[in-house]
C-alpha cells in the first residue's frame, strides 16, 4: 500500500486535532500488561493511551497520541485471555481515550496485529470524545464469539481505517457493510461500526472489494 495515502489522511486528522501528537512506540511483540518496563506492549501502549499516564515502558498519552511499532514489534499476537472485560487488561484491546489515538503500521506486511482468537482485537468504546485511525497494518486472528466485530468494534465517535488489511476474523453476529468501488452490498465478521464511525478498509477479507463503508449492526 503507498504510504501517501494514510499519510495525507494521517496529516488531514492531526492538523484538524490542533494539537501536537504525542508518539508511543511499540518495542515488543509480547502481550505485557504493567511488567517489563523497558519495553512497550501494544497493550501497554493502548493503556497509555487511555490514561495519559506512563504504563509498563510506554510514555504518557496525552490528547493527541500516535501509536507506532518499531522492528521488534511488528507481530503483537494477544495471550492474555479474558473476554468481556473492558479494562484492557485482559482479551481484546479496549481503547476508551478520550480525543485522537492514530495506530500507524508500518505496512499491511510489516505489522500484523494478531487476535491469536482469544477474544476480537480491538473495541473501541462508545465515547463522544474519542476519535480513533487505523493505518497501515493487518489486524487478523479476532474472534469476538457470540458478539459482533471479529476485527474491531467501532463504537467511537468516529473511527476510519485507512489501508487496513483484515483477515480471518470471525464473529456471530455480522454487520453489513457497502463495499466500494462496486458499491454493492454485502456481511462483515471484522468490521462492527455503530454511531458515526466509517469504516474504509483499502483491503479487506472480502476479496472483491476493496473499501468497506458505512457498516451498520
Ligand atoms: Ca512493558
Ligand atoms: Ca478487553
């Protein structure tokens, strides 16, 4: 995927944001949660995020914060079970910040977020406040079980992905989604989007599209 693509969107989100961003690097692929502070976890990162307080080896968010991955953690895989929990301590990741988080990959190829089927991968919680992005990365192995989102479950007030790959997300309960350039109809197990969030995936499970928009559950 060109990097021009999320940047101009990465770019569009942080200038209308007003603030500076604050970046929290990613140092390892390990699903720590408060141990091993010289190195940041996803988890840990997400955390940091939530708070604005340092966490486990990751710096303080702050309103604006971009969430990168460096070489050693270009595969996060979740180990820590325990699903219906939205401290984000254990099973998915809740992200419940409030103002922008932005997670930057460094290629659909390059940083692989791994549900390891556990619980989905993110849930972004229902905040007015809150605006999340997804650039450049491949969320795959979610499993939200009786639930909706395999991949994500949107319920910020807004959330985008830009050059997202997903794959092999699964869930019970499927959202529809219309798929551009066809502008056709179809289910998501990844993608669960409710209040104002657009879900635009460049690149999705659904191999013959390739933008999912205006998922509603
Ligand atoms: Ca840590
Ligand atoms: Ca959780």
């Amino acid at each position: 995927m060109k990097p021009r693509l999320w940047n101009a969107a990465l770019v569009l989100l942080l200038a209308s944001s007003g603030l500076g961003a604050t970046a929290i690097q990613v140092t390892t692929r390990n699903d720590q949660f408060g141990e091993d502070t010289t190195k940041c976890s996803l988890r840990e990162a997400v955390q940091a995020a939530n708070t604005d307080t340092a966490f486990g080896g990751c710096p303080a968010g702050s309103a604006t914060d971009l969430i990168t991955f460096d070489q050693f953690s270009n595969q996060p895989k979740l180990t820590r079970a325990g699903r219906d929990e939205d401290a984000n301590a254990t099973g998915d990741l809740d992200v419940s910040a409030s103002g922008t988080i932005v997670f930057v990959g460094n290629s659909t190829g390059g940083t692989v977020i791994d549900g390891n089927g556990i619980d989905r991968v993110f849930d972004l919680d229902c905040r007015s406040d809150m605006n999340v992005q997804f650039n450049s990365l491949t969320i795959r192995g979610g499993d939200a079980g009786s639930g909706a989102g395999g991949g994500i479950y949107m319920c910020a007030h807004t959330a985008s992905i830009y050059a997202v790959h997903m794959t092999e997300n699964s869930a019970s309960s499927v959202v529809h989604c219309t798929f551009r350039p066809h502008r056709s109809q179809g289910q998501s197990q990844s993608i669960a989007a409710r209040s104002r969030a657009i879900a635009r995936a460049l690149r999705t499970e659904e191999r013959s599209h390739t933008m999912a928009t205006n998922c509603s559950s």
